[in-house]
C-alpha cells in the first residue's frame, strides 16, 4: 500500500489541530501505554506536599508540550523522509507522557501552565527553524533538548514527596524514554552541539521551568 503524501497545506492545517489538540484542557488525546501511576495507590499527601508534586508534573507537562511542539515543527521541514518519520514517531512517544502527567495533575487538584500556548508557539518556530537548516541539525537539537529534560526529570525525582508514588512512577519511565530519544537521535546522525550553545538552552529551560512551576 502505498503512504500517503500531504501537500506541506496539509501538514499546516495537521499541525494547527495537533497544536489545538496540545493545548486543550481535557483534551481528547488518548495514550498507547496505560500510565505507570495506574497500578499504584495514592498517596495520602499533605498540602504542601500536593502542591509541590503539583507543580514540578505541571512543569513536566510543559515540558511535554514543547516537546510536542519541537517535533511537529521539525517533522513539517525535515528533508529527508526518513528523518521525518523519525520525528512524527518520537512525537507519538511524547504523547504518552503528556497525557500521563495531565492525569497526575488532575489527579493532585491543580492545573496545567497558563503559559502553555506560548512555549508551544516559540518551541514549533524552533524545531521548523531547525528543520530547515539540516536534518542533521535537527537531530542534535532533539538529542541536546532531551538531555535537559533528562536533567530535569532527574532534579524532579529528588524533589518529589517519597510518598508519591504514582507521580514518580510517571517520571521514572519519562526519564527512561526521553534518554531512548536522545540516543536515537544522535545515532541517526545529529549534530552534538557545543557547550556555548548548551548553555543558552539551558538558561531557555530555567525560564521555562520557573514560569511553569508558579503560574
């Protein structure tokens, strides 16, 4: 059977469904695996401790959203097809963690970052913009972004309540995924970006992260 190819209109309106799909509270968006947090009793937090797990899943959350974002935007300008088969599978992956920390979320009372719309605006003109340099740019900055996330994730699982078990369920498999991600990224033949250029990403993720965590 042959695959069907989308006139780049057609990604466009794909892309702006996606976007709104993304973004959309109690969205529709359904999940491969079943979440890690799903076999686990809930813990009995105390306030501090709920909103504390509800913030870092709420930064988590963004975090997947950009990563929706990226990919999308990548996928649209890759020029090879196989690189964009990369991208449009690693986003489907990514579709997963953002339902399971949506669930968290509502799970502990609280609510996704009101900033969302922005960072997936600004992370699709990066991944299109990406994509349009090379394919082998493009990787390298997947592969360099998932190895903040994986940082992130890290810092997270120490800040968690030992208690919450469900949340740090989700975000021990996130962590594992995301560093598959970085890793197929580079073995695809993307650009290890230098340590200059890390840096900027990283000072892009704290703003991120520090916005989300409060509003």
């Amino acid at each position: 059977m042959s695959q069907i190819r989308h006139s780049f209109i057609d990604n466009l309106i794909i892309n702006a469904d996606r976007a709104l799909r993304t973004l959309a509270a109690g969205s529709d968006m359904s999940c491969e695996r079943p979440s890690p947090a799903q076999p686990l009793d809930e813990a009995a937090l105390s306030e501090a401790e709920r909103k504390k797990s509800a913030a870092l899943m709420r930064v988590n959350h963004t975090g997947e959203v950009c990563a929706q974002a990226l990919y999308q935007g990548q996928a649209l300008t890759a020029k090879l097809p196989h690189v964009r088969a990369e991208m449009e599978h690693a986003a489907a992956e990514e579709i997963d963690h953002l339902v399971w920390c949506q669930q968290r979320i509502d799970a502990l009372g609280s609510h996704t970052s009101y900033l969302n719309p922005v960072w997936y605006g600004l992370s699709f003109m990066i991944g299109a913009g990406a994509g349009l340099v090379s394919d082998k740019v493009s990787l390298g900055f997947v592969a360099a972004t998932e190895d903040q996330v994986c940082k992130h994730l890290q810092h997270h699982l120490a800040e968690l309540p030992q208690e919450d078990l469900r949340s740090r369920a989700v975000v021990e498999q996130m962590l594992e995924d995301e560093a598959r991600h970085a890793d197929m990224a580079l073995s695809a033949g993307g650009y290890r970006f230098p340590a200059p250029v890390k840096g900027v990403m990283t000072l892009v993720s704290k703003l991120m992260t520090s916005t989300s965590y409060r509003i």
